[in-house]
C-alpha cells in the first residue's frame, strides 16, 4: 500500500490509504468523503494514529481491520460533531419557505435534522415551528421531527407533534 507516497509528512500517506479508508468509511457509515476532503482525511486521522501509538497508516488500516470497533473511532474523527442552537439560520429560512408551500395538504409536516452531535439542532427546529404557527406564520399541523448522527449511529425522534 505504499505506492505514491508523501514522505514530507509525521505519516506517510499514499493515494491508495484515502482510498481504502473512505470506502471502508462509506460501507460503514454511508458518509462519502470525495478526493477534496484528503487533507481533511489525513489530518484528523492523524491525530488518531499519535493517541494510538501507531508508526503509519500501514498499522492503521491493520489496525481497523483487527479491531471492527475502531470504525465507531474512526467516523467520529471524520465527522464535524459541533452543534448549537440556531446554529444555520439560513435552513430556518428554507424551512418557513417549505411550510408555507406544505400548508392545507393531509400528511404530518416531517423534519430530518441529519448529522446532529447533539438534539440541539431538532430542538432549534421545534422551537422554530411552535414559534412559526403560534405567530401565524405556518398553520397548526401535525409535525414529525428526526434527528439523525452518524457519529452515534442513531435516529431518534425528537418531537412526536405539534
């Protein structure tokens, strides 16, 4: 696997270890990291590499296919895990705006928060919507929230209804 290797960096890392780590991570998780998240790639799982004691990428990839609960790991430190309240609110825009175009139709009124580190976003989102209809933005509807993380590997409804 040391074919086209970086030997200026603390660990070499070759074409073919990004490979084989984002397509193991992809079975894994779903998560597709595309050639542009390399560096990204090598940095975080760099530091990974230094708090396991491991001399190389080599070991590494070794090392996942010896230990299967190092993937949990290995996600994690490819996965942004920061959250807060209101955090984007450019989506809350998009959310009225589908609302509004949702209102008089059957069906409950569905969220999916996906890649969440915590409920923070799902709860930004319900506070908006109770928000929305007690200010008559959006009409009373029944409303479906989901929060999703990768990082826990969990899909966890949030808020039943509104």
């Amino acid at each position: 696997m040391n074919s086209a290797l970086d030997h200026t960096r603390e660990f070499p890392f070759s074409a073919e270890h990004f490979r084989v780590i984002t397509d193991r991570i992809y079975r894994f998780s779903g998560i597709k990291l595309p050639e542009a998240k390399r560096e990204m790639v090598y940095a975080r799982l760099a530091r990974r590499l230094r708090s396991l004691g491991l001399a190389s990428f080599d070991d590494y990839v070794r090392y996942l296919e010896a230990e299967p609960s190092e993937w949990e790991h290995c996600t994690n430190a490819l996965t942004t895990n920061v959250t807060s309240f209101f955090r984007e609110e450019h989506h809350f825009r998009v959310l009225a705006e589908h609302a509004q175009a949702r209102a008089g139709k059957a069906g409950a009124y569905r969220v999916w928060s996906a890649g969440c580190s915590t409920v923070g976003p799902s709860v930004s989102a319900a506070s908006w919507r109770m928000r929305a209809v007690i200010c008559r933005v959006v009409p009373v509807a029944p409303t479906k929230l989901f929060s999703a993380s990768a990082a826990l590997r969990s899909v966890t409804p949030v808020v039943a209804s509104s």
